[in-house]
C-alpha cells in the first residue's frame, strides 16, 4: 500500500514498515521485499541476519549489516 498508494520507492516502504509500522513488536525483525520490478529490498533491526539472493547469475549473502 505505501507503494501503490503513496508512491514510496520499495526501499522506503521497507523502512517505514520497519521503523514506523513495527516499531511496537518486540525482538528482532527482518524480511527481504522484492517488488513487481524485481528490485530487492532487505531490512532488519538485528544485530544480523542471514540472507541473500542472485541476479543474472550472480550471487549475494551477507550476515552483518554492511
């Protein structure tokens, strides 16, 4: 809805449901967002968490934040 609606770029979106949205749940949150373009989003408020993808045949992981 805060793409469609508010014209959010995916990324932002992300970011407010993280920061705004989810702010009340307690323990750590992470989810991977992929839009209908096939931009990938990946947000957490851990410490860490594992995650990763590929993209014409090359691959992404990472644990940490960068």
């Amino acid at each position: 809805c805060l793409m469609q609606y508010k014209k959010y770029s995916l990324r932002k979106a992300c970011q407010v449901l993280l920061q705004q949205e989810l702010k009340e749940v307690k323990g750590d949150i992470g989810f991977i967002a992929v839009d209908a373009r096939g931009n990938i989003c990946m947000e957490f408020n851990a410490e860490r968490m594992h995650r990763g993808y590929m993209v014409e045949g090359k691959t992404f992981t990472a644990v940490y934040q960068k």
